[in-house]
C-alpha cells in the first residue's frame, strides 16, 4: 500500500505539471491491476452529457456514494486512464457526476469503465475505495453498476450500495408526493474477473461459484465459519486466495 500511495501522489504531481494528455507511468503492480505507458484521455472523448433532468433538490437523501466531491482515478475498458479532480458516483443512475474545466457538472456512465479508484478526501494519495463495472443486478435496464471492492485478491466479494428511489402516498399539505432515496446493499463475487451476483450471504451460494472442495469445507468447518456476513466471507476468501497462490 505504501508503494502504491507513493505512485499516485507521483501521478498527479506529474499530470498537474504536464499538459500533455499521454503520459508514461511506469508499470503499477497492485491488486487492481497493472498499467504500462497508459494513456490519460480527456472524457470528452468517450462521450459526455450534462447531468439528468431529475431534480434531486425535491428528493431527501441522496443517491450519491459520497455526496462530496473527490479525486478518481478511472480504468476505462480500453485500457486507458482518465483522471479527473471532482467525481462523484450516482449509485441510482449509474453514472459518474464530474464538475470540468469550465466548472459545468457533467456525467459519464458507467459502462464506459473496468474499475474506479476514489481518493481520500482529505488526502488524495490515499485510496478510499475501490470500484468495478458490472451488470446492475438490481435493474438490468440501468446497464452497469459500481460495486465496492470488499476484500483484495483474485476472488473478492463486490457489494452494491444501490440508492433506492422511494415514492410516498400524495401529501396534500405539501402538494406532492414526497419523494426519498434509501440505500440497500447487495452483493456479488468477482471469480477471476468473471462476474457472479449472490441472492444471499450462505454457504450454498458462495462454495458452487467457487467450485470448492473437501478442503473448504473443513476450513470452514474448524472456523465455524458459515458464510453469513461480509466478515466471514472475505476471511474464507483470503483463506482460498492464498491456497491458489
């Protein structure tokens, strides 16, 4: 993590001095992948739109997985890189809220990306969180969703905070239907990259993913572990990552 925060602090140190788009960075090597003489590209080559007409004003709470705006380092599915200073990810719509150089808020969907890395806030060579692209198994018409990256290796459990739009019955005080977004969490696995979403937390949904064996099963069964909560997952999958390596 060390050598990783050094990087990042070098990366915008050098993007901030450099107004060239193209930049060598080396090789990353980390859990996320790697990366060699990576293009950094302006997002207005892979499509932009000014942000949706809903107005989230009218709406209590919010759809965003951070409402303040912070630094990303994004991984497009082309292999290159897009870095931008004030991001944020629409866990209802899908989309990356950024804020240009004209300081207009413009968005990018989520399909356009593999991975997402969010900075600290209050220290951008820090890494907050760790996102990746995959099928909204919540609302398959809203293409691909951002799932958080629970634990690091070559099987990682991915949980999806989806913001949730709630209707109320017509208020005639107000005049309207109040309106309210609540977040629900739901998980997937990501099996050497292969996508898998999980309808529960419990063993006979986590071992045929994973096409486990005997081995497995005693593990889990000397940890009295039963697959039922975030804890006891990533601790089986730290256990089965470093028996395949």
């Amino acid at each position: 993590m060390k050598k990783l925060s050094i990087f990042l602090f070098t990366f915008f140190v050098a993007i901030a001095a450099n107004a060239q788009m193209t930049m060598d960075v080396g090789t990353q090597s980390s859990n996320w992948g790697s990366t060699s003489s990576v293009n950094v590209v302006d997002p207005a080559t892979i499509g932009i739109k000014k942000v949706d007409l809903l107005n989230y004003s009218d709406i209590t709470g919010s759809p965003f997985y951070n409402p303040k705006w912070t630094r990303a380092i994004l991984y497009l599915k082309n292999g290159k890189l897009l870095k931008l200073d004030q991001v944020r990810l629409n866990m209802f719509s899908n989309e990356v809220d950024y804020i240009n150089i004209n300081k207009v808020e413009m968005v990018l969907e989520a399909y356009h990306f593999k991975k997402i890395v969010l900075m600290k806030q209050d220290d951008s060579t820090h890494i907050a969180a760790v996102f990746e692209c995959y099928p909204d198994m919540v609302d398959n018409a809203k293409g691909e969703a951002f799932y958080r990256q629970i634990n690091e290796g070559t099987v990682h459990l991915l949980a999806l905070d989806k913001a949730i739009l709630k209707t109320g019955t017509y208020d005639p005080l107000l005049g309207k239907e109040p309106k309210s977004f609540y977040s629900k969490k739901f998980y997937g696995i990501s099996n050497v990259n292969v996508f898998s979403p999980l309808k529960v937390l419990d063993r006979n949904t986590i071992l045929p993913i994973l096409r486990s064996h005997q081995d497995d099963e005693d593990w889990l069964n000397t940890k009295r572990n039963k697959l039922r909560n975030e804890s006891d997952v990533t601790s089986f999958f730290e256990y089965y990552n470093n028996k395949k390596n």
